[in-house]
C-alpha cells in the first residue's frame, strides 16, 4: 500500500498544483524553507565516516558545469530563457530522492549520498556567478550580485549539512529519530512540488503573448538533456565500477530548487525546462525500476 502510494503521489502532487494554482502559488514563498528542511532530512541519513570520495566525483561535477555552459551558449542564440533553462538543468545538485532510488537500482548508497552533498556545495559555488552574469541581476555589479545571490543560496544548501552534522554532536538521539523518518523528505517534497506547479501554470496562463510552439521546444531540449546526462553519467561511473551511482548522481536532478531558482533569479519562462524535467526523470526512474525488477 505504502509503495502505491509513493507511486501515486508524484502524479497526484502535479495535478492538485495544475487544478488549485492561484491557492499553492500564494505558498511561493514557503519553498525556500521546505527545500532547507528536505535537504536537512536528507543529510541526517549521512554520517560523516560514511562519506566516499572519489575521483567519479569530481569527474561528474566538471561535466554538469561544463556542458551546463557549452549547451546555454549557443542555445541563447536560439533563445535567451531557454538557454537558461537548460542550463539550470545541468547545474542543478541531485535530488534529495537520487540516494534512495539508486539503492533500489543496486548503486553503492556511500558513493550516492557523497556525491549528493558534493553536488550541492558546488550548486552553491557555480550558480550564483552563473546568475551574476545572466539572471535578473546581471545589471547590478557584478561583486554585489555574486555576494547577494551567494547570501540566499548558500545557507539553502550548505547550512542544512552543518545543522546536520551539529545535530549529531549535541542531540544524537533526536538525530536518530530524523534519521529514521527519511519519509517525511518525501511528502515534504511532494508537497513543494504542488507549490512549484501552481507558481509555474500561473506564470504561462499569466502570459500576454504566450507563444507554446517554443515552450514545447524547452521542454523537448530538457528531454535530450535528461537523457544525455542520465546517458554519461553512467558512462563516467562505469570507469570506476558504480554506474548506476554515476547515472543517479547527475540524472536526477533537485528539480524543485531548480525550479526556484529559475523562478527567482531568472527569466520566468527558464522554468519550463526543470519544470518538464520533473517528468521526465520520473519516467526514466520507472522505467529503470522496471527493468531491474524483471531481470
């Protein structure tokens, strides 16, 4: 019964967002907040003498930034907010849900859940200079957009695996007891998934002049990238013997920080893309799972 229903709630949380978008966008501002308490949930399942570095890492992180950057340069050309679009979806950290996927799929969970705070400490380095020159604040100078972005985005990501680690230390049994509860990552995910919905059906049905030829082309392009990374990342795992950890780490993205990034620092219209990631992702997972249960 638990599995239908974690089955059922990705869908069922995109809907309840798409039929009451006026009710959960007015909750936009409750998003940064959810997204700090998953990740702080997330990261007291990892303790400290259970991290694994390891070269794929850093291999894996170089990528997302560098096609991140090859993929938005040309794309502007084409158009500004996808470009910006598909470059979130290559820079954004893994999803808090990639660890617990990845176990199902066979992956060593050490190497995933490193590789998950990795992912955000570097989303917290590389995204606000990337913001600095593209985003809505690219007209300030560039020290006082860096420094301002950087004072929301690093607390949203790196303070929840302090508080964590701090936790441990002072509280080990209230530690515990978060340890145990990763469930609660998950409905407060699918939770801040109806609020990203709601804000992003009212962002197009606020539209002037909405023009759905090109949103459908960001949503296409996400498309390929979701599956390019999904692609390489295992290829890169696969040279050091995880390549489902590889797939998993880049693949899966934390599409709801995505999304609030895009809709906070960028062209409205650049959330399309983690938007259309969402489903993306979601039907490759499945159909992973699929297959790992018949072979």
């Amino acid at each position: 019964m638990m599995q239908l229903i974690k089955t059922l709630m990705l869908p069922l949380a995109m809907l309840a967002g798409f039929l009451f978008y006026d009710f959960f966008n007015s909750l936009n501002g409750l998003t940064p907040y959810l997204i700090f308490t998953m990740l702080f949930i997330t990261f007291c399942r990892i303790s400290p003498g259970e991290l694994r570095f390891s070269p794929m890492h850093g291999w894996l992180i170089l990528f997302q930034v560098v096609v991140g950057i090859l993929l938005y340069l040309p794309l502007r050309l084409w158009n500004e907010a996808a470009a910006q679009g598909i470059m979130i979806c290559m820079v954004a950290p893994t999803a808090a849900s990639a660890v617990v996927v990845a176990g199902m799929l066979g992956a060593n969970v050490a190497t995933m859940a490193t590789f998950s705070l990795l992912s955000n400490v570097a989303a917290a380095l590389v995204a606000p200079l990337a913001f600095s020159f593209i985003g809505t604040h690219a007209e300030m100078p560039f020290i006082e957009s860096f420094l301002r972005i950087l004072s929301r985005v690093v607390p949203l990501l790196v303070v929840p695996f302090a508080a964590s680690i701090l936790l441990q230390k002072v509280a080990p049994r209230i530690f515990e007891i978060v340890r145990r509860w990763q469930i609660l990552s998950f409905y407060l995910w699918s939770f801040a998934l109806m609020i990203v919905t709601g804000r992003t059906v009212s962002f197009i049905r606020a539209q002037e002049n909405p023009d759905y030829r090109l949103e459908m082309g960001i949503a296409l392009i996400a498309l390929v990238v979701c599956i390019l990374q999904f692609t390489i990342g295992r290829r890169i795992g696969h040279q050091w013997g995880d390549p489902v950890a590889g797939g998993q780490s880049i693949g899966q993205k934390n599409t709801i920080l995505a999304i609030w990034m895009a809709q906070t620092y960028l062209y409205p219209l650049a959330s399309i893309a983690p938007a259309s990631y969402v489903l993306w992702q979601n039907i490759v997972n499945s159909w992973q799972l699929w297959r790992k249960r018949n072979e």
